[in-house]
C-alpha cells in the first residue's frame, strides 16, 4: 500500500517540505511523506541520511525549521515534546531511555498520566482519589509489563535488565501514554535475534489494535516482515517510496544504499 495513493482523510502524520540544517549543514532537505491510518511506514537509508532527524523534528526533539508537520488534522510543528506526546504520537529512541535505578514497574507508573486528579489540594484534602488513582496506574503497569513478557521482572531495576528487555521496557512504557501513533527509532539495534523475533510479534500486535508504527530500522528483513510501504533516504532527501520489493529495484537505491 503505497500512502500516495491513499485519500487525505485516511492520512494520520503528514509531514511536507522538512528540512533542518546543523550549523549551516542540511541535515534534512524538503523532505515529505504521509503515513496512512493503521499502517507500518518504515524509513530506511544509510548513515547519515538523516532518518533519525526526521523523527526528531517530528517528535518535537528538534526545533522544526522548516516545513509542516500535520497529525490528526492538526498542525504540530514547533509543539513541545509533551504537547505532542499528549495528543497520542509517541517516540522511542534509538539508545534505551529508562531510569536506570527504578524498578521495571517504577519506569511505567513515572509516565502515566494524572489528569484530573487536580493540585496539591486533591493530594492534602482527597488522599482516597490519590490512592485510587495509584492502583489503577499500577494494574495497567502490571498488564503491560504482561504483554510484553516483563511481569517477572516487574522488581528489577532498569539497569538489570537485558538489552532486549530494555527495549521490550520501552515499547511498554510508550503504551502507558496510550498513542495512537508510535515512532520507533532503531528498536532492533543491538538485541539478539531471538528478542527480534519477539520485538517483531510484538510490533505486529500493536498494529492489529489499531496503532499506526513509523519506524527507522536498519535490519531490512524486518522492515520488509513488517512494513505496509517505506520511504528511502539518502542524502537529507526522499529517495524513493514504495514497497520493499519495488525500492529494490530502483537503481538510485541500490547504488545509495542497498549495494
């Protein structure tokens, strides 16, 4: 399914005309793609292409230079981090960001949200609604550390866990946030390939439940298991866009990246 194609109104993150240069050097030049609602876009190129800018500038990371970045109909470009994680597109990263000395557990509740429950009257005067609050966050910490094979693990510290359990940890906590779009940043880099496999299952599983995926990878087997369409970088530039089986036929592609 090439999103091209695909009418505006099925279209959830369109970005248009991102570019963003680091002292005086184009890191990401004009580049633009839609992504469709329920999909798994993959964006792929060499080092240096400027894959990782992208999501930057996208996720609120990067101060947007140049260009629009719409989601959801509603222009976020310039949006603080936060603001942009509040309205359901959350990023991960490419090296694991967990808090190192809390407990599996511990890094989800510290995401979850509090809305409703008020300043710090609610918390002198209403001890119940903080209590209540408290044990719902923690059973949905609980079921997500469930889902993604963690519950024995729910005591270990961050630091304990294995590079694949780290990763597994961040798919769960961006869960917590309840996204309606995920941006994934290399999260196959540096795990076996037993936890791959899993990683891929899981990916698939968030897809069937609606959540549309755009994800930077490296591993090419897993970007075409996994992505509906791809868009290729080279250079700061949209290289070409399409299925895996299409790209790899394209002449600019192989010679930039592919071999």
């Amino acid at each position: 399914m090439n999103t091209a194609d695909v009418a505006s109104s099925d279209v959830i993150l369109d970005v248009s005309g991102l570019a963003h240069s680091f002292d005086g050097v184009r890191a990401v030049d004009s580049v633009s793609f839609g992504v469709a609602r329920g999909s798994i876009l993959g964006v792929i190129g060499p080092n240096g292409a400027g894959k990782s800018t992208v999501i930057d500038v996208i996720s609120g990371m990067l101060r947007l230079q140049h260009g629009t970045v719409r989601f959801e109909g509603h222009d976020i470009g310039g949006w603080a981090p936060h603001r942009i994680a509040n309205r359901g597109l959350i990023r991960t990263f490419q090296v694991s960001t967990g808090f190192a000395r809390l407990t599996a557990l511990e890094n989800l509740l510290v995401v979850t949200q509090r809305d409703g429950l008020g300043g710090f009257a609610t918390w002198l005067f209403k001890p119940g609604a903080i209590g209540a609050w408290e044990a719902s966050a923690t059973d949905d910490a609980m079921a997500a550390l469930e889902e993604f094979g963690l519950a024995k693990q729910w005591r270990s510290y961050a630091e304990e866990l294995s590079g694949g359990q780290k990763r597994l940890l961040e798919l769960a906590r961006a869960m917590m946030l309840h996204p309606t779009c995920l941006l994934l940043d290399e999260p196959t880099a540096g795990v076996s390939p037993v936890v791959i496999e899993e990683l891929i299952e899981r990916i698939k599983s968030l897809r069937e439940r609606g959540i549309t995926i755009v994800i930077v990878e490296h591993n090419l087997d897993v970007v075409e298991r996994l992505c509906d369409d791809v868009v290729v970088l080279a250079e700061g530039r949209v290289l070409a866009r399409g299925g895996m089986a299409q790209v790899r036929q394209i002449r600019e592609v192989v010679d930039a990246y592919l071999g």
